[in-house]
C-alpha cells in the first residue's frame, strides 16, 4: 500500500504541478518555514550555518545560493561576504524569486536573484568564490546536471556546500522511506526518487 502511495506521487510530478506547488509555498513563508523546521528537527538554523560556514567564505568574496527559496540562506550570506559584495541566488518558481528579492531588499548587501532553471545556469564559468545549495538538489529532476553547472560556475579553488536529506539508512525508520519519499515529491513538486 505505501509502495502505491509513492508511486501515485511519483506519477503525478511535472513541470506545471512543480511551479504552482513552489508559488503555493512562497505565498505561505510562515508554513514553509514551519515544514522546514519539522524536516530538520528544529535544527534548521544550525544546519545552515554549518552550511554557510563549510563555504569558508571572507568578506569580497562572491558567492551563488542554488534553488534559493525564499532567501533563507541571505543573512548568513551576507554576514560572510561582506556589504561590498553580491550575492546571486537562482530558483526556478516565480514566486519564490519575488520572495527572494523582497528578502534581498532588507540586506546592506546587493542580491541579485534570478528565475533560472539550475540545469542551464545563465552565469560565466568561473565567477563565484562559493556555491551552495540547502534542501533544493533532492527536488531537482536532473541532479547530476545541477551539480555539473555548480561546479562550471565555481572558480579553481571555491567551495561547495550542499544541505539536504536521504532517506533513513536502517531498519526500523527504513521501511517508513516509501512514505516519505512520495509525500516529499507531491509535497515539493519535483525530485528523484532517492535510493535506498
């Protein structure tokens, strides 16, 4: 029955179903901060900072936010770049790239936040200091492509800092994993079905 529930989701995840799940979630910050926060245990704000700091950033340096959301990931960002710098982000939802920028607004920094899809980065080679991406590559339909363009965009040197999740490794929270994966892709809209 759980194998059926994750493929019914499976089946129903598409480009369309995808923009208007993301634009659902921009409209509603507060729940998507609150799912987030019950994803990660009540550990969001840590894991991010990890995140950030494994980028090993100093102020000058350029930095790119993939699959940006709402713009969680800015003041963190912005604290490690200093108020010089840019911060460029790109999401693939109209609606989270209007939440992004209104984000960036509030910053002493200059963020750029452009709707793109991740797969074909509209950036030159070799422009950014770091790159990172925080729960936004387990809901990319082309992984290895995302990850490709990261690594094109990066200069000789720069860092990469991806946050996301797996399913669970072990028994007895492994034989949940069905239900969670389908519920995360209708949940999120996009994403590959994470192996097991």
């Amino acid at each position: 029955m759980i194998d059926a529930v994750r493929q019914w989701a499976f089946d129903r995840r598409d480009h369309a179903h995808s923009q208007h799940v993301y634009d659902w979630w921009s409209r509603h910050d507060r729940v998507y901060a609150a799912f987030v926060t019950a994803f990660l245990f009540g550990r969001t704000g840590e894991f991010r900072d990890r995140t950030v700091d494994a980028l090993s950033l100093d102020h000058g340096d350029t930095v790119l936010d993939v699959g940006c959301g709402p713009g969680p990931n800015f003041d963190r960002l912005a604290e490690a770049v200093g108020p010089t710098e840019t911060i460029v982000s790109v999401d693939a939802s109209h609606g989270m790239v209007k939440r992004a920028r209104e984000r960036g607004e509030q910053l002493n920094c200059e963020v750029e936040v452009l709707r793109a899809d991740a797969r074909r980065l509209p950036l030159a080679n070799n422009r950014f200091d770091g790159v990172c991406a925080t729960l936004s590559l387990s809901v990319m339909g082309d992984v290895e492509a995302v990850v490709s363009e990261m690594s094109d965009v990066l200069r000789p040197g720069g860092r990469t800092a991806v946050l996301d999740a797996r399913s669970f490794q072990t028994a007895p929270l492994r034989w949940l994993n069905p239900f969670i994966e389908g519920a995360s892709a209708y949940i999120t809209g996009s994403g590959e079905k994470v192996t097991r």
